[in-house]
C-alpha cells in the first residue's frame, strides 16, 4: 500500500464517495425518462414483451386537481374499471383514491380456445390543505371519470384578504 493512498490531501480527485444509486438525482431523473419513453412507445408496440410487462404491472390514473373559491374538484380518468371496484376515502389532510381492475377475455373457435385476464390496481393519495368540509364531500362516476368534490368551510372561504395595490 502507498502512502500517498493514506493522506487525504494526496487522493486522486476522481475517485469520489461511494454513493447509492438512488440517492443521487440523476438517477431518478433518469428513471422517470425511462419510464415516460416505454409509455409512450408500448402504444406503437415497439416492445416485444410490452404486453406482459403490463399485465403485471399497476397503473396510475391521471388526475386533476381545481381549486375555486367554494371547493376542490379532483377529477381521475379510470377507465375499464366498475364504479365498484373503486374506494375514496377522506381525511383531514388527503384524499385516498384507490381501485383495481380485473378483466378477462374469453375467444372460442373452432380449433382454438383464448382466455386472457388482466389485473391491476392503483393507490394515489392527494394532499389538501386544511379547510374541508368532510361532511359535504361528493364522489360521482360517469364514462371512465370519477370526480370528487370537496367544499370549503365557511372559514376557509373568507381566509384572506385581497390587498389593493397602489402606485406611486
């Protein structure tokens, strides 16, 4: 072992701290591209086994979230899922979204039988402010959208003040 391996001032620069790979933001980054090109190329079947790869796979349904001066409306597309195979649950400070989907397809011919199930679920949890009233929270579905609705309090409604500017 040398001794210029022992003082700290005589390290060769390149090496660098071992690192986890998840801790570094690149990483993530890199990840999340990675991510966004096999979503987007599954749908030209550019991917031999995309197919499987979904099948096993969860999902994650957009959502949309508006604030008026009355309330919250959070909006989720999950379509090919039943009304009941999905659950919101509300708390002081999130809302859960939570739903599986379970399909299957049945092909007979006359030389052949297909049968193909798939099955997912998602789990999204949305933070909100304080301010809710929970007695009042709505949640419909129609074609694929379930939407939420969360009124305000009377006193998140008045919570602020509007400041007029003035020049000078």
């Amino acid at each position: 072992m040398a001794i210029k391996s022992l003082l700290p001032s005589l390290k060769r620069r390149t090496e660098a701290p071992a690192k986890r790979e998840d801790e570094h933001p690149f990483y993530s980054l890199q990840r999340e591209m990675n991510r966004l090109f096999d979503d987007f190329f599954r749908g030209f079947d550019l991917e031999p086994f995309g197919a499987l790869e979904d099948r096993y796979a969860g999902f994650s349904p957009s959502v949309d979230v508006r604030e008026s001066d009355e309330e919250f409306t959070i909006k989720a597309e999950i379509p090919g899922i039943d009304e009941k195979d999905v659950e919101v649950l509300v708390s002081d400070d999130a809302v859960t979204l939570k739903g599986e989907k379970k399909e299957e397809q049945e092909d007979k011919g006359k030389d052949y039988y297909r049968l193909e199930r798939t099955y997912g679920s998602f789990h999204r949890v949305i933070p909100l402010p304080k301010g809710i009233n929970l007695e009042k929270v709505e949640a419909t579905f129609k074609n694929g959208v379930l939407t939420v609705k969360l009124p305000k309090t009377e006193e998140a409604q008045t919570k602020g003040k509007k400041i007029p500017i003035t020049t000078e």
